[in-house]
C-alpha cells in the first residue's frame, strides 16, 4: 500500500468500507463504492485528458495524470 496523505491519494489492494471503520485516510462516510475505469479511460488520462467521476451523484471528483511524476 502506498498513501500520501497530504495529496490524498493511495495506491490500495482492496476496497475497504467505511462503515467497517477507518479507512486508509482516517474515518470516513459513504458508500465506499468502487468504481471501475475502461482501457478506453486510461488511455485518455495517459493522452492528458481529465476524467470525472460521479460520486454517489452527490460530488464530482476529477483526474489527471501526474505527467511530471518520477513515479
């Protein structure tokens, strides 16, 4: 597992529920719903694209590849 908690991100094995108790991040609410990206979508992050993704169709969280990350 890798977390860098000050962008917010991990790199995780499995999902973990939030209402099992903490997660990666601490205590957090919601479903904690998996959410699964196509070929299609991972080719247009590495083409610089940004995907946006609906969370419990309550948020928006969006993302782009870190093109200047040594990782």
């Amino acid at each position: 597992m890798s977390v860098d908690r000050t962008r917010g991100v991990a790199i995780v094995n499995e999902v973990m529920d939030p209402m099992d108790g903490d997660t990666v991040f601490g205590q957090r609410w919601g479903s904690g719903a998996l959410v699964r990206i196509t070929a299609k979508e991972l080719n247009a992050l590495m083409e610089g694209k940004i995907i946006a993704v609906d969370v419990e169709g309550e948020s928006v969280v969006y993302l782009q590849l870190d093109a200047e990350s040594e990782d």
